[in-house]
C-alpha cells in the first residue's frame, strides 16, 4: 500500500455515513458498467460448458440457456461418452506426456546452457550468447517444412519424442535468456566459496544454482507448459494418429454441429487443466506473456 | 558438456531449418527445380495469398489498437472501485485457455441460427424491442379480389368509401403461425361515417368457399391495416381484434382502398452470418480481443498503479479537470506501458493462426485467409507446395524481424 493510500483510507474513516454513501451512489454507474462487462466476458465460456451438458438429443439444435428454462435437457452423458471414447482418452495422455516432456527438458538443458553463459569461462562466451538470443525471432513456420522431411526420414513423424523435441528447441532460447539472466544475479562469492572447498561444476549446477533458480524456473515452467499444452501449429503439422487433444477436437470440426457433442465436452476438459493451472499460479502468468511475446 | 545438448538441439530444430527454409523457397514444390523468385511472385498475385496478406495488415492495423485501448478503459474504470478482483478474473480469465479453445468457443457463439448462436440470439432479443416481428410470416390472398404481395402490402382491389365493409381473406397460413388468441372471424357490421372490415384466414379444413367467411374460420389478429388514397398513400392505419375485424371511424370522401401492410409480414430474423464470407474476419478479431483484453487490462493497469499519486494531485491542485489530468499527466507517463502492449499485440497478431482455424468454417477459409494459415495450408493443408510454404514462411519472417527489432531497441534502452 502506498502512502497516499493510506491517506486516503484515513480520510474515509472520518467520512459522515451519508457522505459514504452518496459516495457509493455516484460510483453505481461504473459498478453497473463493471459487471455487465464481466458477465459478457465470462458468456462465452460459460456457453461452451452448458452446452457440453446438453442432451445428445438436442445438442447442436437447442442453444445452451435453454438448460435453464428446461433442466431436464442437461446431462453429464456426454463427458461419460468422451471417457470411454479412446480417441479422446489418448489424445488428452499424449498431450499430457507432451507438455511434462517439453517443460522438463527444454528447462533442464537451459538451466544447464544458462550456468555456462553466466557463470563458466570460455572463449566466444558472450557471442555465442548472442546467437542463441537472436533465435528469438525465429518464428516456428520456419522450421516446421525442414523438420517434417527430417522426420520423416528419422522416423520421428506422428512420435511424441519428435514432438517434444520440437517444442524443447524452440523453448530453448527463452529459456537460456531468463535463466542466464536470473543466474548471473546470484552472488559470486557463494559460487567461488564452493568452488574453494572443491566441488565440482555438476555438484555446484545442481547443489546451488538450480535451488537458487527456483523461481525463475517455476514461472518458466507454468508459461511453458500451458504453451505447449495450448499448442495446436506443431502438434497440427507433426501429428497424425499420435495426435494431442487440440488435434483431436480439429479433427471434428469439419462438421461442427453435428460433432457437438464430442467437440464442447472435450473442449471444455482441455481448456480446464490450463485454467486450473492458471488460476493456482496466477501472478506467474504475466510475466510470461509479456516474454512470450518474443517467440 | 554444459552447452553441448541445448545448441545441439538449437542447431539441429531451428538453425538448419532456417536456412533450409530460405534455399527452400527459391525452389518448385518438388524440390527439384531452382525457380528463383517465383514463389515470391506467386505470394504477391495469387488471390487466396493476396487475401491472406491483406487481412493480416487488416489485423495488423485494427487489432493491437483496439485491445490497447479496452485494455485501458477497463484498467481505468477498475482504478474507480474497490473489489475489481472479480472483474479482473472474469476478462483475464480467457488467457488461459488456449487460442484455438477460444476459436472453439466463438465458432459456437457466432452459430447461425438465433436458437443456437448466442450472438445472433442476443441481436434477436434487441432487434425485436426495436421493431417487433409481423404476426403473419407468409401468406397469400384467398381471392383474386386482394392484390400485390407482401412486399407493398396486399391491397383489395374493390374502392371503399364510408359505409363500407371490407373482407380481406388470406391463405397459405402455417397453423403453427396463426396467432394464439385468434378467435372465430365475423363480418362486422357497417359503419355510418367509417369503414370496417374483417381479415381471416379463409381456410376451412376439409373444404369451404374461399372470399367467405365461415364456420370454423379464424379471423387474424394483430394485423395492420391501412387506408390509402387514390395515390396509393396510406391515410390511417388500425389493427385487427382478435376476431379479425378492424374499424376506421370518420372516414370522409373517398374513394379509399384497403390495404394489408406490409410489416405484418416481415420474415422473422432468421440470424446474421457471422461466419459467412463477408463478416468472418472482423468476427473472429473480436474474438480475438476477448481473449487478449485481459492481459492489456492487467499490464496496463500495473503501469496505472505505478504513477506516483503526487503528481495527479499537483495537476488537480492547480485546477486541472479530470479530463485534462487523464490526457495531459496519465497517459504521457503511461506511454511506456501503453507500447509494450501495443507491440507485444503487433507480435502476436502477425503470427495469429489457431482461432482462425478453429473460428472459420472450412468454405470460409479463403475469405478469413492470414500468413500463417496460408502458410501453414500451402504446405500441409493439401495444396501441399513445400516451395510456395517456405517463400511464405521466410515472408512472415521478414515482417516479424523489423517489430522484433524495435523491441529490443527499447528493451535495451530501459535495461
């Protein structure tokens, strides 16, 4: 709270009621505008998951506030369909094993990347350095033709590996900027007092820079995870039948109406995971879009 | 050993594909034959391409404006009250869930039909506060005596002056159509010094005479009459009770005909089409600025709470108007903040493709046409040219290069 708050919080508190109260009327505009604007913002979503709920029988046919008038129409039979429906199954566990693989790796090898930019001697040090920020501008449709033939010959096409892969090159270079920079914030003397009582750079990586990192890797990790999760470009071009949940749902909206049933119930569970991760790590998230801009 | 696995990974997934992509795209689609610029000369005159081009300007121009600016009014009125939490959630809430969720959920919202499209049920709504849909959606005269269509109203032929009775009978009326409180037509008595009239639905099941009105018959309520002129111009208009008949009191000289008008018969909204040719790409940009008006609201909003509160009260103290304070201090020392969003959105706009994909429909594709889906079509989606895919790529590359540079020029600047 700054001090002017706090000011003006006192000056409240000596407020006459009614003056308080004029006060609050005066605002009621602004309130009324508020959440009318909230309501619209949160229909949409809101619309998705009524729908998810309505019966097979009308869905596609009955908008969703019918639910309201007529509760009888709504039914959990769809997700209990999307369940047993393999194809759904095994597209939401490929995205899962997708998004755990491509927020592990890519971090790992950055952090490890990071330590040598900030903390190692070696010549060409900070050119290097360079590059691997100046991958930045890369936008992901340039690599996406060359690497379709090369997994094609190496057998990684429609593989969660060629997946992950993917994704970890391309998180590389954010990766290796926000975690050299967090690193190189870390005291030298910590550092050269390990490296006096004689532990080895690998004990030194994972003794002390990688607890010390953890805050920068955890905002690192949130932002990565819900991008790769949200992914549908990569996982579009490099996935046929090993196809994550996005895929899955494209695949069905050639016929919208008529696949309903399928496409809100099951875009509704994979919005879900990112929004609970979302709501759990809030004051991550930001940051993160802010940076992410730059991929 | 440090750097060894991630520039093995950098060199193998983005450096030579760079460069792969850049020799590729001066090569046909087989990869056999060099071509030079031609698929550069194919990017600027095919039409889908061009399409494609011009829209992405279209959302280069329109979009990263637009979401600064809500992103500002919503951070501006959240300074005003006290418990903006809920609010803040609720519009920052659609950043979470993934592009191509939201294209998901907008291709529902902009459905056709006003009983399934949300957006089209909610310009039902207010289109009929407006101007009420006619009671009849079709019908036909029963009798050659009623003439025109529904278009400039049906008129009788036969010219009234006071006194007179009026029987206007249609058919072709849906049962389902004929409104709930319709009653048994009657032929109302004359009328000295006016002209009344009946009108019904001249359809009696299982046979009847049409031009009279029998047992069984309803007369049509709501309907709007008019009296016109010789010129055809309407005089006096009334509408039918529920038995069908209708009155004009002190109706003087004449001779008048009796018209039904023509807004008894508007069709009912049948929905705008959203995801049609024409309104697809502004369409799926609104959607487009639901989902990121959150994430201006909030960056601008911190940049809102960062301003030192002695400067506003100085400018008020020395007689400053709200207005004048919020042009003359606010904005000039939010302009940081303000940029930051405003390029972060040009970024992400240049390289926009999931809710395209998702929010149009397959026909519609050509029209909502983008870089990065055209790219990504070109390549994958079946025209399957790897020359003309990569001239794209290294196209949208180019574009993306000189906002990247302005970035980090002011990154650098701050630093």
């Amino acid at each position: 709270m700054t001090t002017a708050e706090i000011e003006a919080g006192r000056v409240e508190a000596r407020e006459p009621t009614a003056a308080k109260i004029v006060r609050y009327l005066s605002k009621a505009p602004v309130y009324i505008v508020l959440v009318f604007l909230g309501l619209l913002w949160l229909v949409p979503t809101i619309g998705l998951f009524f729908t998810s709920l309505l019966d097979s029988s009308v869905v596609g046919r009955a908008g969703w506030w019918e639910i309201f008038s007529k509760p009888s129409l709504g039914t959990l039979e769809n997700y209990g369909e999307i369940l047993d429906n393999e194809a759904i199954t095994s597209a939401l566990m490929t995205t899962l094993w997708v998004s755990i693989g491509s927020t592990i790796l890519p971090i790992f090898l950055a952090a490890l990347a990071a330590y040598a930019f900030a903390w190692l001697e070696f010549p060409g040090r900070d050119w290097l350095f360079l590059i691997v920020v100046a991958l930045l501008v890369v936008p992901i449709q340039m690599a996406l033709i060359p690497i379709f033939s090369l997994y094609n010959d190496l057998g990684l096409f429609d593989t969660i590996i060629g997946l992950i892969l993917f994704h970890t090159a391309f998180g590389l270079p954010f990766a290796i900027f926000l975690l050299r920079n967090f690193f190189i914030g870390i005291p030298r003397d910590l550092l050269e007092a390990a490296r006096i009582d004689g532990a080895s750079e690998m004990r030194i990586f994972f003794r002390l820079i990688l607890p010390l990192g953890l805050p920068a890797i955890a905002s690192l990790a949130i932002f990565q995870f819900l991008w790769v999760w949200n992914d549908l470009l990569v996982a579009l071009t490099f996935a046929r039948d090993t196809q994550p949940i996005t895929v899955a749902i494209f695949s069905q909206l050639r016929q919208f109406s008529a696949n309903l049933e399928i496409i809100a119930p099951a875009a509704f569970v994979s919005l879900a995971i990112p929004l609970v991760v979302f709501f759990a790590f809030q004051r991550y998230f930001v940051e993160g879009l802010l940076a992410g801009s730059v991929k | 050993m440090f750097l060894g696995p991630a520039l093995l990974l950098l060199g193998v997934w983005i450096v030579y594909p760079t460069i792969r992509t850049i020799i590729r795209s001066f090569f046909d689609r087989s990869g056999d034959e060099f071509v030079g610029v031609d698929n550069y000369q194919t990017l600027f005159s095919d039409d889908t391409l061009l399409t494609a081009v011009r829209n992405n300007f279209l959302w280069l121009l329109i979009v990263p404006a637009f979401v600064t600016a809500i992103g500002l009014v919503f951070a501006v009125l959240l300074e005003r009250v006290r418990f903006a939490t809920a609010f803040k959630v609720a519009v920052f809430m659609p950043m979470a869930i993934s592009l191509f969720a939201a294209g998901v959920i907008w291709r529902l919202m902009y459905e056709k039909d006003p009983s399934q499209g949300t957006v089209n049920a909610a310009v039902a709504v207010v289109k009929d506060a407006v101007s009420p849909s006619g009671v009849l959606s079709a019908a036909q005269p029963s009798t050659e005596a009623l003439e025109g269509g529904p278009r400039g109203g049906l008129v009788l032929e036969r010219e009234l002056a006071a006194g007179a009775v009026a029987q206007l009978g249609l058919t072709g009326i849906r049962s389902s159509d004929v409104p709930a409180d319709a009653e048994q037509a009657v032929v109302p008595e004359a009328l000295a010094g006016g002209i009344t009239g009946v009108v019904w639905r001249d359809f009696k099941p299982g046979g009847g005479t049409a031009g009279e009105v029998e047992e069984e018959e309803l007369g049509l309520p709501g309907v709007t009459v008019e009296l016109r002129d010789d010129a055809g111009r309407s005089v006096a208009e009334t509408t039918t009770e529920a038995d069908g008949t209708f009155v004009f009191e002190d109706v003087e000289g004449g001779p008048y005909r009796a018209a039904i008008g023509p807004s008894t018969f508007s069709e009912p909204f049948a929905g705008v089409s959203w995801l049609g040719a024409s309104l697809i790409t502004p369409a799926i940009m609104l959607s487009y600025v639901w989902v990121w008006a959150g994430f201006a609201m909030v960056v601008i909003a911190a940049g809102l709470a960062a301003i030192p509160r002695d400067l506003l009260e100085a400018a008020r103290t020395d007689g400053a108007t709200e207005l004048q304070v919020f042009r003359r201090v606010t904005i000039p020392l939010l302009a940081p903040v303000l940029t930051v969003v405003f390029i972060t959105m040009l970024i992400y706009v240049l390289k926009v493709f999931d809710i395209v994909i998702a929010v149009a429909p397959g026909s519609v594709q050509d029209d909502a046409n983008v870089i990065a889906l055209a790219m990504w079509r070109t390549s994958f989606g079946g025209v399957n040219d790897f020359g003309l895919g990569a001239a794209i790529a290294v196209f949208l590359f180019l574009l993306v290069i000189p906002i990247l540079a302005i970035n980090v020029r002011r990154f650098r600047r701050e630093v």
